[in-house]
C-alpha cells in the first residue's frame, strides 16, 4: 500500500465517531436533537417533506469555526436512502441515495441519519449514488433503510443543481416548468417588458 493510496482512502471516508465533537462542522443555531436536526429553527425533516429530496440548504458557520481564508457558510445536503444491501466484509452495509455524490465527496465533513442523529451503534457503510460512479464510506446506524434521510455537511457552497442526479432532472424537468423550475424560487409570471 503507497502513501497516495493511503491518503486518498482517508479522504473518502468520513468517521461520524460518537465521541467527536461536531458542532463546528454545523450552521450557527444548529440544534441536534434525538430525532431530528434544526437548523435556524427550521425542521429538516419538514424541509425535506415540503422540498422533496435531495435538496441544498446553505447557513452560515460559527466565526471561531472558520478558518480565515475559507468559505464562512457550510452546506447541507439532505437526501433520501433509496435502496440498502447488507455486505459481507469490511463494509456491513451498502446504501443507494438520491443524490449525485461527485460535488459531495471532497466536500463533505460528516453524515448524520436524519431519523437518529446521536446514534451510536455505527457500521461502516458504503453510499453510492442511483447512477453508481460515485461512492463515499463513512459509519451510519445498522438500521439505516430505504426512506431514512441522510445528512451530508459540506464545507463551502453547493448549488442544488451540483446534487440532484442526472437521470433525475431529465425525468421531473417537464413537471417543474409549471411550478417555476426545480429551485422553486420564483412562481410569478413572466416578467414585464
């Protein structure tokens, strides 16, 4: 095993270690409680109820968390658990998410399950993505199942059109030109000329 391997295996896995204190790798006014996370006082797993899966929320960090030269906001990515295998070997479990992990990857500092945020029975497992280029190991609860939402948080910013899976646009652009685009941020008509 050479130094790169080693090095660039590290950087695809990310610890979730119940004992790590996390809370700088969180928005300010982060709150993480036994069944679901705010954020600003916002619900998660409401956001993820009224702006389907996966979608992008993007807050600012603690001051003290930041580094001077980086990036003071961190992303959220929250998608949905589509299918999960159980493997045999170093990796006990495999799950399939919604999203398109190649933006996530360098990005991401830790993955929490939506459902059980401060659980401590961890598996290493392997995410990939419903087109299956893209894979990332970290350590999520045993009970992970398809519809359980996944928490990626991610240094600087994203965009949701980074994480939402090819195959995925090209099967909801035509149900999104009625209701303002998948970003759902502008609903009015055309503009005045």
């Amino acid at each position: 095993m050479t130094v790169l391997h080693t090095v660039l295996h590290a950087t695809a896995f990310v610890w979730n270690d119940p004992r790590r204190d996390v809370r700088k790798l969180w928005p300010t006014d982060t709150v993480i409680g036994t069944h679901d996370i705010l954020v600003a006082g916002r619900s998660l797993t409401d956001l993820a109820r009224d702006r389907h899966t996966p979608y992008v929320l993007i807050a600012p960090v603690d001051a003290s968390a930041v580094h001077p030269e980086a990036d003071a906001h961190v992303t959220l990515v929250v998608g949905r658990i589509t299918a999960r295998e159980a493997r045999h070997g170093w990796h006990d479990l495999a799950v399939t998410v919604d999203c398109d992990l190649r933006a996530i990857i360098p990005l991401v500092t830790h993955i929490e399950l939506l459902k059980s945020p401060r659980a401590r029975d961890l598996v290493p497992t392997i995410l990939r993505s419903s087109e299956g280029d893209a894979r990332l190991r970290a350590r999520l609860p045993k009970t992970s199942s398809p519809g359980d939402l996944v928490v990626f948080a991610c240094t600087g910013t994203l965009s949701l059109s980074q994480v939402v899976p090819r195959a995925h646009v090209a099967e909801s652009s035509d149900d999104d030109k009625d209701a303002g685009g998948p970003c759902r941020k502008y609903l009015g008509g055309p503009a005045a000329e």
